[in-house]
C-alpha cells in the first residue's frame, strides 16, 4: 500500500485526504466497542484515544506522524510493506511548524489551497472581492518574514503569539507597546515588527477577533446603541455617559455571531462536521447522547420543518455566569460573559472549547441582577435576523446556502436562571417549575421545601409516614403549567423600568404576578415562546452544592453543616425524631446529642486519612489531599474535586462508616450523579 500521502504537507489535497480514509477504513476492523482507537495525529502521536471520527478529524488538522509508516499500534503485523525512508527522502521541504499551524487554519478559513512559496488558483468567484482581499493580507503576511533572513517567525505568527502572551500574563496596554517599541527597534532594519498596539488590533480584527464596543449606563439602564448611540446622558435615569473626556462609565464588548458561524462552514471539515447531527449520529430509543436525541429538539423540528430540513441550521445553547477576573484577589468584581454553544457538532467536538462562541462580555463591578436583558439587547437583534436567515457559504458541498440559527435553550446556575427566565427564584414560590403552585413551610429564618412526597404514587407507603415532617400526604403533584398557561400569567406583569440607580423607586410586585419579575426578552424571539425546554440548570453548580452539604454535615464542618441548632429545633417544631432535639444542659445551655449521620471523630480521622492516601491518574483530578485541613475538615474544593469526591471517592470511602441505611442512601445518590454525567443516559434508569 503506496503511503507516501504520509509526509504531503498539503492536508487539503485529494491524496491525503484519501490516506486518511485508507487509515480510517484500516482502523474499524479493530475498534473497541466504544469505537475508540489510538490516535496518530502530530499532537496526540498515538499516546491518546478517541472515536474514530474524532481521530479522521485529528489526522485532518494536525497532519499524520510522518515516521508512523508501519501501522503497528492499529493492529498492522510488523512485516513492512514500505521501505523506510522511501516516502520520505523526496518529500518537499516543510514550513515552519508554527507557521504550517496558522496556514492550516487560514486555509480553512478562505477555503482555497493555498500554497506556501507558490501561486495558486483562487476561487475568487466563490466568495465576495472584500473578503477575498483580507484572506488574501492575511496569506502575504503569513509570507513574510519577521525580518531578512529570520527561519522561525513570519509576521503574522509572532503577532499572534506575542498577543497571546500578553493574554496569558494580563500584561496591561502601556507595557505592551512599550515592549513593542523595544522589539521594533531591537530586530534588524527593515523588520515587520508593528510599533503600536492599533496595528496589531488591526491585524488581528482581519483574521476575525475584533468585536464591538458599546457603552453603557452606569446605573445599567441602557445601552448607548442604535438609536441612543450619539446620546451623552442616559434616557431613563439622565446621567452622563461618560466620566471624563469621553471616557464611558462602563463598557460592554459584543462579538457578533454571524461572521463566526460562517467560518464554521469556511472550512470543509468543519462544514461536514455541522451536519453531523442529521447524518452521522446514532439514534437509539430510550438513549440520549446528544440533544437532537431530546424531545425539545424533536418537538422543535416538528414545529419548524423548514429549518429542521436543512441539516446546516445551527442550534445553539446560552450559557452565562459570573466570575472575578481579579482570581483570588481580594477585589470584589463580577463580569458575565455570554457563551453560545453550537449543538450541531458531535458531543466530542461541541463541549470542546475552540468552539464555544463568546457573543458578550457584561462588566462589573457588580452583576447585571434583573437587568440582564438591557445587556442581552444587540445579540437578541442577530438572533432575529440569523432566525430569518444570511447568505452563507459551504466549502464542503461548494455552494452558497442560507445560514438560519436559533437558541433553542439557556443553561446557568440557579441565580442567573432568574436573570434571564424572569421568574424569581427567592422567596415563597422560588421553584420554577411548580411555579403557583410550589410547596413551601416556613421554619425558624427560612424557608423550607417540603412537598416532594406529593411526587409519589398514591399507594406509596411514605405518603402515610409522618417522620419526615409529622403529617401524611394526601396532596396530588403540581400542575405541568403549559406556553399558554405562563404567557396568560406574563401578561398581568407590569413594566418595569432598569437600571439600579437610587432614584428608581423599586416597584412592588403584585400577587396577580406571583414570582414573575418581568417578561424575558428572549420572548423577543419568533420561536421562544413555542419550545418545549428553555432552560436549563447547569448539573456542575447543583452537583457542587449537594456534595458540600453532604460532606459538610458528615464532617460536622461548622457554617457548612445543615445539622445545626435551629434544625434541631426544627424537628422539635414539627414534632418528629425526638431523640435528636437539643436537651438542657447546666452549662452550656443546650447540647445537641450526636446524630447517626454525623461521623465521630474518630470515623472523621479514618476518613480524611483516606482522602489523603488517594493517589489520582495523572490530569483525572487534582490532589483532593491538599483539601484535607489538620482538624480533619475539608476545605477550598472546586467544582472539579466535588464532581470526582462524589461520584468516585465518597462510595468507597464510607464503606465501613456509618449505618447500612445511610451508607445506601448515599451511594445511591452519587449513583445517580454518576448516571447523569455520563456519556449515554438511559432515560429508564433516570426516571
């Protein structure tokens, strides 16, 4: 078998494109039952596994191992079919490997074979002379050299890299060009070193990382866009604009969508990739794996069968939450990127970061709150015209298409639900799917929810037992509210004006409205009001949460512990599990006496020795040991060390702890954890 295609540095040619389907073919003869294989991509160089279709996708991207002739680690018998060496010797010389990099993505991007050192035949007819005109910069700096004579850099790799170590370090703008300035001067005459920070911006706004600056209120009222673009003060809270010399209060960047989903089909692979959900995927009943496998997206194509027809319409997931850029400083700031998600790519390739879309990035200091939707307004009005449709084009089928999308749901953690449903999610009637009807008891300073039992069938032996909260249950469960239902309710929402200034009386919510804070300006959306599902919670905060209760109250680690003095009053309250109320005592005035689901100090010790001993494969976790404190507490996990503590460690880690009852109870649960963070989910099993 001729494998010279091996060593041919153009990815894009028929040749190696066919070697890779040669490989590929080869390959599935010795699969494992996942389908996963070792992968001989330049990056991964058979050290890693993935799917086979991630692996054509590898080979593609980053280029075959050139010294991986004899296909050994796929099941290939060592004789050699090629000479070594033969397919080698005459290959022309490479580029650089950074610059082999960036003409790859370049060439995905404009869609030609561009050939380094060579003329080529352009496409030009395919796509419009603007465009081609910054492709085409784009390729004659990727040409040049940094200076006379320099092998290892042309100018537009150095820019980039030497911006993206500027990300990196969070170097700050002056010190940027002050270093640019000492490069210019520093490299030889005639270098193509940029001397200021605006051509460098310039640059890199050609190959398509520019975005739009809009300000905005200080009090977040509005944005000074479109209509208000040329204003000075706010319309509603009349404040000025900017704080000096035309330097605004706060800023919002938005990076349109449009030129980005269009790039998704610049290039042939991931062009073909788009279509995977329609063409490729696996459908399975009572399996899920991806979303299009979910009733809201089947429900969805039923209601929209002229954009569920083409496989090329984007459906797309919002994600926001807050976070401090200062780290661990102790500087109070919350920024809110907004992130759309792609979901017509394979799992493998839409929870990959290079393909998550950041469309806004909401300054602090403080979070948007209810005010969300004034942030929300410039990439509502895309989506309204993506939802209509623009001229696109397919470098896959090689031909201009109409690129439709939409945002089919919104995925956040508790807080931000409330920001971008509308509906409150404090108070009385905090559950958004109960709504009206939520189940609530008032308890000493809170708030408890206590219905669940009405979830149960009418015969279950629970809803008779009066030891959860002293009474039986003869409730039905809530009502499944219907679009009609929630609309009928959002229409006796009264307006309420944004903004957070002192001067803004805050309006009184009426019971007619019940929770509701506002009408969400996603209705804005010609589709929102007709899906099945629009939104979601985001299982990493809610699987975060319940382990630090769990392990909180197990450990007895004080402010984390749900075992406190007042829920033993509580349950005195309520008149239920006597044996745990707080009893008198001389001197300390009440002692709490030691529960079952509390560990001793002695089980506390025997457990935090294990977490200690742990040993993790390398990148699975990080050392869960450094959370463990002297006093056997646990503290400063993140959100990763819980995923894996409760799924993985806490099973086995309570094997010879506690009672058989709550040793089940609590597998169970991380069971169940585990069952929802898998790959497949059985809906069976779940429900």
């Amino acid at each position: 078998m001729d494998r010279h295609w091996i060593s041919n540095p153009d990815r894009l040619s028929a040749e190696y494109e066919k070697g890779v389907g040669e490989f590929v073919t080869f390959v599935r003869g010795s699969l494992d039952v996942q389908g996963l294989t070792k992968c001989p991509c330049n990056r991964c160089m058979n050290r890693e596994v993935h799917h086979i279709d991630s692996v054509r996708y590898h080979l593609l991207i980053y280029g075959f191992l050139e010294d991986y002739i004899h296909w050994t680690e796929h099941g290939e018998q060592s004789n050699p079919q090629v000479p070594l060496g033969s397919p080698i010797q005459d290959t022309p010389p490479r580029m650089n490997d950074q610059d082999d990099e960036m003409a790859e993505a370049l060439r995905d991007a404009a869609g030609h074979a561009y050939d380094i050192g060579s003329s080529s035949d352009l496409l030009s007819d395919m796509r419009p002379p603007a465009e081609q005109a910054r492709y085409d910069k784009l390729f004659e700096e990727l040409h040049n050299p940094l200076y006379n004579d320099c092998m290892k850099f042309s100018a537009l790799t150095f820019i980039v890299k030497l911006m993206n170590v500027k990300v990196l370090y969070k170097w700050s703008d002056r010190s940027f060009v002050a270093l640019l300035k000492l490069l210019h001067e520093a490299l030889p005459v005639g270098n193509r070193c940029p001397r200021t920070y605006y051509e460098t911006r310039k640059l890199l706004c050609d190959v398509g990382l520019g975005y739009e600056h809009i300000d905005v209120c200080k009090h977040d009222c509005t944005l000074f866009y479109n209509e208000h673009k040329d204003d000075d003060v706010c319309p509603i809270c009349g404040v000025s604009r900017y704080v000096r010399k035309k330097i605004p209060h706060k800023r919002l960047r938005y990076f349109p969508i449009t030129p980005r989903l269009k790039r998704l089909y610049s290039s042939k692979h991931t062009a073909r990739a788009m279509r995977w959900h329609k063409e490729q995927r696996l459908e399975e009943d009572g399996k899920l794996r991806h979303p299009a496998d979910g009733e809201a997206w089947k429900k969805f194509d039923s209601l929209y069968p002229e954009f569920a027809g083409d496989p090329r319409s984007v459906r797309m997931g919002l994600a926001s939450d807050g976070f401090n850029p200062f780290s661990h400083m102790s500087t109070s700031y919350s920024m809110w990127p907004v992130i759309l998600i792609p979901y017509n790519l394979p799992p493998w390739l839409t929870m990959h970061r290079s393909n998550y879309l950041l469309s806004l990035l909401i300054p602090g200091p403080k979070s948007p709150g209810k005010d969300f939707d004034v942030f929300l307004r410039p990439l509502i009005e895309e989506l309204k015209v993506l939802w209509d449709g623009v001229q696109s084009f397919d470098s896959y089928q090689q031909a201009s298409f109409t690129l439709r999308a939409s945002v089919i749901w919104t995925v956040s953690d508790f807080p931000a639900f409330a920001y971008l449903s509308g509906w409150s999610t404090q108070g009385k009637l905090a559950c958004p799917i109960c709504l009206e009807d939520t189940r609530y008891k008032s308890i000493r300073s809170k708030i408890s929810y206590i219905g669940h039992r009405s979830f149960l069938e009418m015969s279950h032996s629970w809803r008779n037992s009066k030891e959860f909260d002293g009474r039986s249950e003869r409730r039905i469960p809530p009502r499944n509210f219907s679009t009609a239902d929630i609309l009928s309710q959002l229409e006796a929402v009264g307006q309420s004006i944004p903004g957070k200034a002192t001067t803004t009386a805050k309006r009184k919510r009426l019971p007619t409205e019940l929770n509701w804070t506002k009408k969400s300006i996603l209705f804005e959306l010609p589709y929102w009001s007709t899906l099945l599902l629009r939104h979601n919670l985001d299982v990493m905060h809610i699987e975060k949460n319940v382990c630090d209760n769990i392990l909180g109250t197990l450990l007895d680690i004080e402010g984390k512990s749900k075992d406190n003095d007042k829920a033993r009053e509580d349950l005195k309250d309520m008149g239920i599990r006597s044996e745990l109320w707080l009893q008198p005592h001389p001197v300390k005035g009440s002692l709490k006496p030691h529960a079952s689901y509390v560990f001793t100090k002695d089980e506390a010790k025997l457990f935090c020795d294990y977490l200690r001993a742990v040993k993790l494969p390398d990148g699975y976790a990080s050392n869960i040991g450094r959370c463990v404190t002297e006093s056997n507490k646990l503290a400063g996990m993140k959100s990763h060390d819980c995923h894996v503590l409760l799924q993985k460690l806490l099973p086995p880690g309570i094997l010879t702890l506690l009672t058989p009852q709550l040793r089940r109870t609590l597998i169970e649960l991380s069971q169940f954890f585990e069952q929802l963070c898998g790959r497949t989910l059985d809906v069976g099993q779940l429900t």
